[in-house]
C-alpha cells in the first residue's frame, strides 16, 4: 500500500510540474497570438492544430495511460485473487478420491466419480509413456517454471486463438479447475494457477496427476484405463509404440484413438515418436522399429469400466440439485473433487421404494398409446425435516441417467384436495372452530365462482367438518375459506411453505387452483402434523467434507411453528378418519396406523377422469408424499377414478414396507370418528379382502426381499472397490505430512 501511495504522490507532482511548464506555454501562446516575440519584435503566428491543442491541453496522452495501468492492475489482482483462493492443496487428494455419499447412519451408500480413472503412481506408468507425453506436450516440462512465456504472450495476443500448446502444468490447471474455451481470461487463469500449481507440487507429482486427469476418449479418464481400453494391459506393461499411441491422443482423443480410426492414431503414433527423437528420448533405429508395429491387431478392450455404485439415482439426483442450489457448488466441482456428502438417506426406505417404483404393473399407462403415467414419491423423517428416501419417476434405477427430470422436487402440479388441510380447515380450527362444527354442504355458487362435490354427491345439507375432511367434499371446503376469508387462506398457505406469490386471489384456490407444488415440498407441509405443529425444513444433506476430511458445508437447520399443539392434535384427530373412514381407506397400510389427506384434480375436458392423484400419510415416525400423473395430461393421457383406486395402491404397497423400519410410534389425539361413536370402515373383513391380504403380505415379502438385495449391493459394490480403504490410505497419507 506504501508503494501504491508513492505511485500515485509521484503521478500528482508530475501533473503540478507538468501545470507549471503548461502557464508558461500558455504565456508564449500569449505572446504568439499577439504576434510579438520576446524581444518586442512582430514575427508571423504559428498555427497548431486543434486536435493536437486539445489533447495537450487535457494531457490525454498520460490520462490513457493511467487507465491502462489500473485496468492491468486491477485485472493482475483479480487473477492474483483466483489463483490464491483455489484450493490448489486439495488437488492431489480430490483427484485420488472418489466423491463419496454417506447415509444416516454414516455409512457408504454410494459415490459419484465423474471425470476420474484408476489413479496410480508414477512408478506405476511405463517410462515410455512419461517420455513421449514430455517429448509431444512440454519438451521443457523438468525446466520450465510451469508457463512457456513465448506461447503465452502469443495467446495473449491472438485473444487466445493462438500461441501453440500450453504446459503440462497449465494443461493440469485447464483439466482440473477451468473450462476449454480458447479466451484470453480462460490463458489467463491458466497462467497464475500453474504457478500455484508449480510452487506446491513436485515436477513428478504435476505429471502423475496430469496423466491421471487426461481424458482418452470413449468415457475414458485417466493412464491407466486407458491403457486396459485400448490394449488391455496396465499402464507399466505399455510397449514404446503403445505408449507413443497414448501420448498422441492427448492432442485429440476422439479424433486419434485407434478405435475411432487406426489411420489417424498411426499416423500421429508416428509423429509422436519423432518428436522422442528429437528429444533425445530414444533413437531413430527404435523409433523406425515401433513405426512398423501395427495398432489394429493390439487392440484389446479389459476396461470394466466405472463401477456400479449410482445406486440411488433419484435420491443422488436430488442431492447434486441441492448442492448446487443450496450450498454453491458447481456440477464438475461435487463430482471431481472427492468430497464425502452426509445425507439423511436411509437405505431400507429407499431400496423399498425403488423396487416398488420398478413394478411396471403398479402404475397405469394410456389406452391411446400405451405410455406409462409417471410417479414420485418421498419419505421424510418430521422431527428433522430429512429426506429419509426419494424417487422421482418409474424404473429410476433401470433407467439411471445423470440427473434427469425428477418429479418429487422438480414438478409443479396442483395440490388438489391435499391443501384443504393446510389452508382451510387449520385456519379454521386456529380460529376456535371445533373439528364437529356442522358445515354448508349446499352453497354452490359464489358470485361468478362454482363449486360442487366428486360426482355431483350433496348427502346432506351439513356435514361435521372432521367428515368434510376425511371425505374431501369440496363445497363445505370452500365456505369454509369463503367464512374465514381469502386473506387468512393464503396467510397460512405461505406458512406450510407453498408459493402462494402468482396465486390468484379467489376462492377457487380452497381446492389447490393456481397452486403449484411436488411431492418433497408436501412433506415438508404435512410435516407440521406430524411432530406437534413444527415444521423443519426439508433437507437431504448435513454436511459436506473435502478429499482432505475438513467441513466445507454444514446444513443449518431452520424450523418454524406454524400451529399451535392444541390445533395439531384437533388436525391430526380429523386426518386419521381419512384413512379409516374417509377417502383413504384403500390405501390404508394394514396394521399400521396414519393421519393424511388425498387429493385429486379434475381434468378440464372431462370432470370424471384426473390429472392428478396425491396420497399423503404420516405417523409421529415419516411423512410419506406421492404424487401421480401423466407428464401432460390430455385428451389421451389422464387418469380414470379419484385418488381411491390407483394411487391408494401404490400408497399401500409403499407404507407397508417402510413402515416396519419405523420405531411404530402412534399418536396419542383419538380418531374424530370414534370421538363420535361411528366404528372404522373394515375394508379386511371380508373373504375377498382376507385374500388381498394375503396377496399384499405375499408381495410386501417380496419387496422387502429386493430391497434388502438392493442395500446389499451398494455395500458389496463399495467393499469390492475398497472406497473405505482408499480413504483410510489417503488419511494416513495426509496425516503423515504433519507427522501424524
């Protein structure tokens, strides 16, 4: 800062030097235009461009100067500042490492290994292929300072179109933290990041993570697969003219691999070893000799390829999002830099899940063209507000793409009748309304609005509103919300954490119209029910460690109450008729007992088939979301019955098998149906339904069976990979540079 001071003390002298010469001038100026010189005598006016006078006067010359002199400081900083505030430290470690993804229980249950290969030592990489690579992308690497200063002086100059190859430490620095783009800010980062780079690495420590981190080709990252891919032997068994092959894909690995064209990969095989020549690396004899070897007949694929452990696509989908959104990190950073993620997931609920959701014949699919409905569905824990489990479309791990479209935290469809609960009738009985209070079940027209009940059903002219819930009747819901107003309605809609900012103000809204959610966000909702009017907010990770073992992130658990106890437990006593004797009962677990809602939404073109189906259930223990639908419904995509018939289901198939994993806790508020003397819907009974039982426990067996093989898997794909091994070894070896 001194020397900053000085600059500036320095330039402000030279502007009052500069002043002084300047009134002289302007003296002689003067003297000039009144055509007389210093001595008296009368000579002819000299005349100066005007221009010239005007970029005198205001010294814009230096004026420009200073400008281009702050804009390269300024922009020096701020490359001084990336390269300074990279974690160049870690890069050893995030490239040995695979990102890892713990459970609950903090234990693996998968990873994420993204643009990484087998990483091996140097000593484990032919002397060939260290050659060549040298010889062929930095004939000065053991040399140079990190940067060849001509080819970056000329990228500078060309905006980055051109200069030549960079280093072998600039190219580390392009792989691991920048993109490819050819621009001058991209050279740039490139140049104070190798320095970083050079200043806390070894030469043969760069190379061992450059050739770690170079990509091949056909998904192939790194020396050692690539070595298995093209000519099935480690990366220490590579013959010269294999290791030139190597080495010349670098340049462009889909043009020059030899699966892509032998042609082009012998051709640049060839110039790869004259440039050994050339380097001193080996003599012409031997690099006339490798040029005779053919590369088709070498060609053996041994690449096994990534390992399997992506186990729970939805659910890692979902965290990757949540990463990003919430905790600012980049795609390329969560899945290269080997951190360890600490989530909420518990393996039994999601192993459940997914074999249910691999059932095709659960789900209904379209008459028109035999398409399937799409579905999502979670499982939170309420005391915490953690994602307990998550899929967010059918066959999820059949069809395990890289984040695809998730329906349980991406989707936004109507909530139907499950908003009844949460901005109707708690509103209501927060107000003193008591859960037996005699509703208008008539009123169907308000001003330009109307409203009736599924099928037109009108049983009574009131109803209790414990059975206007349990039985999702629209018309009392709607006099309800039109009694305790609007305002109210939507107050306590932003409390449950819905966006109620777009909704149109009108009472269509009592029944979810212009509302728009999805399944996590609904459980988060129905979670203030659940544990006593709180709710916590929704979250699938608790922290995140770097490869090196340091907290990088934290969750910071945020909770709000939203009811009161007295009104949770009068709510919860109204959403257990649902599934006794409401609209529920079909998907009612069998010897389990919940509180919840479901929901439906009317078609426009026909009011007897739905867009959308919803069954929420919670006990004390997990609230349980699903949402089913057609990506887009039409006139040959929708959804035939109400919320009874196929979603229950589903709903049933999914809370038995969760259930059981659960600590079985009960709530203590009695059903507003016993309160008032009328007996629970025995829908088991019967003969028929003592068979369906039996068929239910048969598949619930089943699913249980597959869940357990599916959790098994994940770990013996992780025991097979000695991810805990790997860490452990990587531990010690950080520990030991603190003589640990």
């Amino acid at each position: 800062m001194k020397k900053v001071n000085e600059i500036f003390e320095k330039l402000i002298n030279h502007f009052k030097k500069d002043e002084s010469k300047r009134g002289n001038r302007d003296q002689e100026d003067n003297e000039q235009a009144s055509g007389l010189s210093r001595t008296g005598k009368k000579h002819k006016p000299v005349s100066q461009h005007p221009f010239r006078r005007f970029w005198r006067k205001y010294h814009l010359t230096k004026i420009f100067l200073i400008i281009g002199l702050t804009f390269s400081l300024i922009t020096g900083a701020y490359l001084f500042y990336v390269a300074k505030t990279t974690n160049v430290n870690d890069l050893k470690n995030a490239l040995k490492a695979k990102t890892l993804i713990y459970d609950k229980d903090n234990n693996e249950a998968g990873s994420l290994s993204g643009q990484k290969g087998t990483y091996v030592e140097l000593d484990a990489i032919s002397k060939d292929l260290q050659n060549a690579v040298i010889a062929t992308e930095d004939r000065t690497f053991y040399k140079n300072s990190g940067i060849n200063y001509g080819r970056f002086i000329m990228a500078i100059l060309t905006a980055g179109r051109s200069g030549g190859g960079s280093t072998i430490t600039q190219q580390l620095a392009k792989n691991a933290y920048l993109s490819q783009d050819q621009t001058i800010e991209r050279k740039a980062k490139e140049f104070f990041l190798a320095l970083e780079l050079t200043k806390k690495y070894s030469k043969d420590e760069i190379l061992t993570m450059y050739l770690n981190n170079s990509y091949f080709g056909n998904g192939v990252w790194g020396v050692e697969d690539a070595s298995k891919k093209y000519f099935g032997v480690s990366a220490n068994q590579l013959s010269l003219d294999q290791a030139a092959t190597l080495a010349g894909m670098l340049k462009g690995p889909e043009l020059y691999n030899p699966l892509a064209s032998v042609e082009n990969a012998t051709n640049r095989r060839n110039t790869v070893l004259q440039n050994m020549v050339a380097a001193g690396y080996i003599e012409q004899g031997a690099a006339d000799q490798a040029a005779t070897v053919g590369l088709g007949g070498q060609l053996i694929d041994a690449y096994a390829g990534k390992s399997e452990d992506y186990r729970y696509p939805s659910y890692f989908d979902a965290l990757i999002n949540e990463a990003i959104n919430d905790y600012g990190l980049s795609e390329e950073e969560i899945v290269n830099n080997g951190y360890k993620i600490y989530t909420e997931l518990d393996q039994n609920y999601q192993a459940s899940l997914q074999v249910i959701y691999d059932n095709d014949s659960l789900f209904p699919v379209s008459e028109a063209d035999g398409t399937s409905a799409e579905s999502a569905s979670v499982a939170l824990d309420p005391k915490t507000g953690g994602v307990r489990a998550l899929v967010g479309r059918i066959n999820s791990d059949e069809d395990s793409s890289f984040r695809t479209f998730n329906y349980a935290t991406q989707s936004a469809r109507s909530p139907g009748s499950t908003i009844k609960p949460l901005i109707a009738y708690s509103p209501a009985v927060a107000a003193g309304w008591s859960t037996d209070k005699e509703l208008d079940n008539t009123t169907t027209t308000y001003g330009g609005y109307t409203v009736n009940n599924y099928g037109n059903i009108q049983s009574a002219p009131q109803v209790p509103m414990y059975q206007a819930l349990a039985d999702s009747l629209n018309i009392p819901a709607v006099a309800t919300v039109n009694e305790i107003g609007l305002n109210k309605a939507f107050e306590y809609g932003q409390k449950f954490g819905l966006n109620m900012d777009k909704v149109d103000k009108s009472l269509g809204v009592s029944l979810g119209g212009g509302v728009t959610t999805n399944p996590l966000e609904m459980a988060q909702a129905y979670s203030t029910f659940a544990n006593g009017g709180v709710m916590n907010d929704a979250h699938l990770i608790t922290k995140i460690e770097n490869a090196s073992g340091q907290v990088v992130k934290t969750h910071k658990a945020t909770s709000s109450r939203v009811l009161s106890q007295s009104v949770t437990n009068k709510m919860n006593s109204m959403m257990l008729g649902t599934f006794t004797n409401g609209t529920g009962i079909y998907a009612a677990p069998y010897g389990y007992t919940m509180a919840g809602k479901t929901g439906t939404t009317e078609t426009d073109f026909n009011p007897d088939v739905s867009g959308d189906q919803w069954v929420i259930g919670y006990t004390p223990d997990v609230v349980i979301s699903q949402w089913l639908g057609f990506p887009k419904t039409d006139e040959n995509h929708y959804l035939t019955g109400t919320s009874a018939n196929e979603a229950s289901a589903i709903f049933r198939t999914v809370a038995n098998s969760i259930l059981p994993y659960t600590e079985g806790s009960t709530f203590s508020d009695k059903n507003s149906y016993a309160q008032n003397g009328i007996a629970p819907v025995d829908v088991y009974g019967t003969e028929e339904t003592k068979e369906e039982s039996q068929e239910n426990s048969d598949v619930l067996k089943d699913i249980q069976d597959k869940a357990k093989n599916l959790v098994d898997q994940a770990k013996d794909a992780i025991d097979q990979a000695d991810i805990p091994g790997k860490a452990k070894n990587l531990w010690d070896t950080v520990k030991s540079w603190f003589g640990g």
